[in-house]
C-alpha cells in the first residue's frame, strides 16, 4: 500500500466491506496506516502484548518491530510527553492511554505543548499526534476507570476531539487524524470494542465537524454523544411505536462541533434533548444547549433538555453502577417530558 497522496483518501463505495467490531476497525486503520508511512509509529503501555490492547494492537510489534511499536513503563506524563516530541520532529504519533483518567499525568504536556505548539510556532510547526484515550465501564470500575473528559479536552484550542460510537468512524476517523496535522484526542467506550459495522477494507478517512442524523424524525431532536448513542437509537426506536418520531444525530466530533446540523434539526421539531455520557454541570450537553438557545430558533416548543451523569462519582457497586449511568428509559422519560 504505497499511496502517499493521504489527502485523496476518501470512502469511494461500500462495494469492498467486511463485517467487523469495533476494536479490529481501530487495528485495521493502524495496520494500514502503518503500511502506507513509515512515519506513523504506536506508542502505549503494555503495547506490546500478544493480546494487543483490548485486540486494537494486536499482531503490529511483530509486524513493525520495536521501534515503531514502542512500550512504555507506567508513567503517562513521559510518554505523553515523548510522543509530542516524536510528532514535533516528523512522526505520526498514535499513543494509547488504556485509562483515560490517569492520562491526567499529561495534562500539562497536552495543555502547554500539544494544544498550543503550533500557535506558539506560527504555524511553521505541527504536532501530528494521535491520543487514543479509553473510557472504561462496568465490571467494577470504579471512580478511577470510568470518567469520560471530553468537555474538559473539548475547551481546549488547538485539539480536535472525537467520540467515534460505530466500527466505521472509528477506523475512519483514526486515518483522518493520523494523516492530518492536528494534535487529536478520539475517546473510545471499552463497551463498544465489540460491536460490529460494516467497514471498508480500504482506507478511508471521516471528516471531523460532520455530524450524522442516524435517524431521521419530526417530533424531537435527540443529540446523543458518544457511547449514548446506542440507548439513545433504541428508545428512539421504542418511542416510534408509540407514534414519537425522533430525530438521532450522532455529532461523532465535539471540536469541531457541527453546529449547524443540529440547529437546522431543531428548526425543524422544535425540542431538544442532549443525551451526554458525562456529569451534568458545566459539560458537553451544556454547550450544545446553549447553541440552540443563541441561534434563537422561533418555533421552539418545549425547553432544551439534556439526560447526564449525576454530579457524582461512579460507584464500584455493581447494583450502584446500574443506578448511576443514563440508560433508555431515561431517555425516554426525557423525551416525553419534551413533547408534553
């Protein structure tokens, strides 16, 4: 695969696909990536495990070697901080943070390096540096392996920011970012590493700031972020058999946010519900809420209403767990508090 022309990289047709999950879509744009750059390399914990991490890395050590599959100790700030020095000196960095709450170490190399070098540098310098940061759910994880901080990332200039929720953006999005010039953080729900889309065997790239309607309706628009989606498509679904019709949009990236999409659907239903697998105050939900309410849109039939996290942090108990995230009927109690 010799294709060095990255910028003409485009999904042409559907017509060579396979059915694969969520976590083979990521190893497959990395493998592919690798095979047309000999400047994209993969940094990690543990990276170089038989198993891969979470089956997303899996095989490249032995296909790539050890300097560009390169293994890191736990120290998150060092290797954080290495793989913007790699990107700043001619690699294509993709780093793995399996937790994306001790990522925090690195808070100040992303914060007074990553987000701003190429500001700092007037543009005469780049940080083509992929941060894929997991989020973990279930199984016991705790306050320390479950927090989701993509407003925080979001504030932030100078980052693009992605949520990829289906095999087929995560694979695209990775070579869209691995390819373009931009320091990117794509947060990944461990909860969706196994489910399975239809994805194209070649590379491809998705577009940051082009959100999706995944559904199409009349009656709401639901903004579902991230993870949120999948709940979000099924009370959709549910809701239609009670004759609610129900807009889904998928924003996919949240810097840049497409804006518009999801004004021009407001415009259209007049109510808003935001489904943001995140706390409630000061987030994600907030900021697309507050688009809508500055774009003063007329015939709006309801108040905005956004379906979050508690303001608190995430038990260990299995039997708390289930109380504490957002889940369907959430959702759907929502919704009908918007078309009452």
């Amino acid at each position: 695969m010799k294709n060095k022309n990255y910028s003409n990289l485009r999904v042409i047709s559907m017509k060579k696909y396979k059915n694969i999950s969520y976590a083979e879509a990521i190893r497959e744009g990395t493998l592919q990536a690798m095979q047309m750059s000999k400047k994209v390399m993969v940094m990690g914990q543990l990276i170089d495990f038989k198993s891969g991490i979470f089956g997303t890395t899996t095989g490249l050590v032995e296909k790539f070697g050890n300097k560009r599959v390169r293994d890191f100790p736990v120290a998150e700030s060092l290797m954080t901080s290495a793989g913007i020095g790699a990107a700043i000196t001619g690699s294509r960095v993709i780093l793995v943070h399996m937790r994306i709450d001790f990522m925090l170490y690195s808070f100040d190399a992303i914060v007074n390096w990553m987000s701003l070098w190429r500001f700092k540098s007037n543009n005469k310098s780049q940080v083509p540096l992929v941060i894929r940061a997991i989020v973990g759910r279930g199984w016991g994880q705790g306050p320390q392996h479950s927090k989701s901080f993509h407003s925080w990332f979001s504030n932030l200039p100078g980052i693009n920011v992605a949520m990829p929720t289906t095999a087929f953006d995560a694979k695209g999005l990775l070579l869209e970012s691995i390819f373009g010039n931009n320091p990117t953080i794509i947060i990944e729900h461990r909860s969706l590493f196994n489910l399975k889309d239809n994805v194209p065997t070649e590379p491809y790239r998705v577009r940051f700031g082009k959100a999706v309607v995944r559904k199409k309706g009349k009656d709401v628009t639901l903004v579902a972020i991230g993870v949120m989606l999948i709940d979000s498509l099924k009370a959709a679904y549910e809701l239609k058999l009670q004759g609610i019709s129900v807009e889904v949009i998928d924003p996919i990236t949240l810097s840049p946010l497409d804006r518009k999409t999801i004004i021009n659907s407001v415009k259209k239903t007049g109510r808003l519900v935001v489904v943001d697998p995140s706390w409630t105050s000061f987030g994600a939900s907030s900021e697309i809420i507050t688009t809508v309410v500055e774009s003063n849109i007329k015939n709006m039939k309801s108040k905005p209403l956004r379906v979050n996290l508690p303001d608190s942090h995430t038990p260990m108990s299995s039997a708390l767990e289930d109380k504490f995230y957002t889940n369907k009927n959430d959702i759907i109690r929502a919704i009908k508090k918007a078309i009452k």
